[in-house]
C-alpha cells in the first residue's frame, strides 16, 4: 500500500469512527497508530471473535 491508501485509511477513521486493517499489513497498522497519537485520537486496536472455523483477517482500529 502506498502512502496515498494509508491517508484514505486516517479519512475514513476519522469519518466512520472506524476501520478494518488486515492483519497482515503491519504497515498501515503502524501508520494509523502513529498518525492518530500525533493527532491526539484517542483508538482501540480490536480483534474480532473468531467464526467456526474461520481465521481472523482483519484488526478494527475504533475511534473511542
């Protein structure tokens, strides 16, 4: 992912009041935390319970 997605990802946080990351992108993990520390956002990093027999593909970063 570029630069320019990891800013849709802030605009839509800040919009929605959340979003999914997939776990497998640790560095749009790491922007959004930085980006909403440097704003003063406080953010609740929350990992979905799992399905029957379904793995866990996403990280929800929520805006408290």
């Amino acid at each position: 992912m570029s630069v320019s997605l990891y800013d849709n990802l802030i605009e839509e946080i800040i919009k929605k009041g959340e979003v999914k990351v997939p776990l497998t992108d640790c560095d749009a993990q790491f922007y959004l935390e930085d980006v909403l520390r440097e704003k003063g956002i406080r953010f609740k990093k929350i990992v979905p319970l799992r399905n029957r027999g379904r793995a866990i593909k996403t990280l929800i970063f929520k805006i408290q």
